[in-house]
C-alpha cells in the first residue's frame, strides 16, 4: 500500500531540493526522518514535513499499518513556476532574475 504528499509552490530551485531528497530515497521512514533532522540545508526543514504528511496519510488509510514499517518509495523535486524578475543594470540595461519554484513529491509504502 502506497501513500503520497506533495508541497507545491515551494521556494527553492528543484537542483537543490533534489540533493536533499537523494539523501533520503529507499530509506526508512524513521532513518530519513533522523537524516533530515541533521541535515544543514534550510529545505530539509520542508522536505521532513512533506514526509510527516506522506506518513500520516498512509496511516489514515489503514488504521492498522504500523508507521516504523514504511520506507521512502519515490521522492523527487519537480519544476513549478518561475517568477521573473528585474535587476537595473548599468546604462540603462536590465538583467533577468530567475527565482525558482518547485512541487515536492514523497510517495511512502511498506515493505
């Protein structure tokens, strides 16, 4: 049995959320939960309450399914929208700011 979350619109480019999210695939839940809360990255922080959902929706779905037995099936990063934005130049130039959005995805099932 499989269980999902997804955080949309998050504020960090998907390169640097998906270094965090290698960090944490096929492991235990508890094992990823322990990886995440000592990791230095400030997307950790978002990523381990992707994970506590992903985890209280599959128990929501099965009142008896143990939560120490579920592992991280999929976890990945995927590109949402850019904002675009203006930075003034010299002689009247403009250059073009990126700022990056993506949607976290964490899928949880037992072994």
């Amino acid at each position: 049995m499989q269980s999902r979350a997804v955080a949309r619109f998050v504020r960090v480019s998907p390169r640097k959320a998906d270094r965090v999210l290698c960090l944490i695939r096929g492991l235990n839940v508890s094992r990823a939960q322990e990886v995440l809360a000592f990791t230095t990255r400030p997307i950790a922080r978002d990523i381990d309450k992707v994970l506590k959902s992903a985890v209280a929706n599959a128990v929501h779905k099965d009142e008896t399914l143990d939560p120490e037995t579920l592992r991280v099936k999929m976890a990945v990063a995927g590109a949402g929208p850019t904002l675009k934005r203006i930075r003034p130049r010299a002689q009247r130039r403009a250059n073009r700011i990126l700022k990056r959005t993506s949607h976290i995805t964490i899928v949880v099932g037992d072994e």
